[in-house]
C-alpha cells in the first residue's frame, strides 16, 4: 500500500514538473525605424516611427494586441498606422513610417506652435499573444506575451520663417496710398496758372 501511494505522488510530482505545465519563454523582439529612433520635424509637421518585430520563437505564432506609447507633449499621436502582423515562427515583419500609404508605426502631428529645440524622449510597449498555431487557421491561444519596449526621440527643428503673403501686403499698401491722397490737399500758393 506505501508503494502505491508513493508511486501516484512521485507521478503526481512529475505531472506538476513537467514542461508542459509551465509557462515556456516565448519571446519576440521590437524595435523602431528610423535606426535610433530619433525623429525630427519642423512645427506643424507629420512625423513618425516605423517597426521591426520578428517572432524569434521556433514553434509558436505571435500575434501583437497592444500598442501603448508615453504621452506627447509636442504633438498628437495617431497609431493608426500599426497594422497588427500576425507572425509565423521564427518570422519578422518590417515597415518604415510612410504617411502618403497609412503605414508605419505610429504618427505624430507636431504641435504648429512647438518651438524649435524642443525635444521630448518615452516608450513605445508592445505586447501580443502566443498561439501553437495561426489563430486564423484553427491555432489554439497559449497565453499572454510578456511587454517588449523601445524607447524613442522626437525633436522640433528649425522650419522656414513664414513669409508674408505679398497679396495682402500690396493691398495694404494701396489704401494707404489712396488714404494719403484724400487728404493731401495742395498749398494756398497754387493758383493753378
């Protein structure tokens, strides 16, 4: 009788320790493009970021659910441009910031009164889910991802001075001319002959 019960807890025990019972170390990698990424923009501008992200996992599928970013205070943020790839094992997926096609990683509208010289810094957190297989193709989910973050600048560059329009320079100068001989009045002396 003490074998038996000795036999189910060593099975049991080996049942708990198994691989399989323990979350494994999937992992992926996650960074921006432009290499370094320091992006800068004159105010008023559209700037942004694009990605690298690569499935480093053998077995397992990564899907990316959330995106999150530090606040801005230089801008707007628009993520709209992500588009949330879905990768194989051991696949990436690459895409630089391209605002005339909506694609990259996140956009940000710089404030037109940002100043020049102004530069802020933060973080950019992805995370995802691992599944055995494509989750559009019958995969199973497995679990959450851990968070992976990539730290990134943004700096306010120098623009062009804003050069008045001549239009409306012209025009002024016009009614002022016009206002001018109204009251121009010429001297008593004039006789006219």
């Amino acid at each position: 009788m003490k074998s038996i019960k000795s036999l189910l807890a060593a099975a049991l025990c080996a049942l708990l320790l198994s691989p399989s019972a323990h979350a494994l170390p999937f992992t992926f990698t996650f960074g921006l493009l432009p290499p370094g990424a320091v992006v800068t923009g004159a105010p008023g501008q559209l700037v942004g970021w694009g990605y690298e992200l690569a499935n480093t996992d053998a077995a397992n599928w990564f899907v990316p659910t959330q995106l999150s970013a530090s606040s801005f205070a230089l801008g707007a943020p628009d993520a709209s441009y992500f588009d949330f790839p879905i990768l194989a094992p051991g696949l990436g997926a690459a895409l630089a910031f391209n605002p005339g096609t909506g694609q990259g990683l996140l956009g940000l509208q710089l404030h037109p009164g940002a100043l020049p010289g102004q530069s802020e810094s933060g973080q950019f957190t992805l995370a995802g889910e691992w599944w055995n297989g494509d989750p559009l193709g019958g995969g199973v989910l497995l679990q959450p991802s851990d968070r992976v973050s990539a730290p990134f600048v943004v700096q306010v560059t120098g623009g062009a001075v804003p050069e008045p329009a001549t239009l409306p320079l012209l025009g002024a100068g016009l009614l002022w001319l016009l206002l001018m001989l109204r009251h121009f009045r010429p001297p008593s002396h004039f006789t006219g002959e």
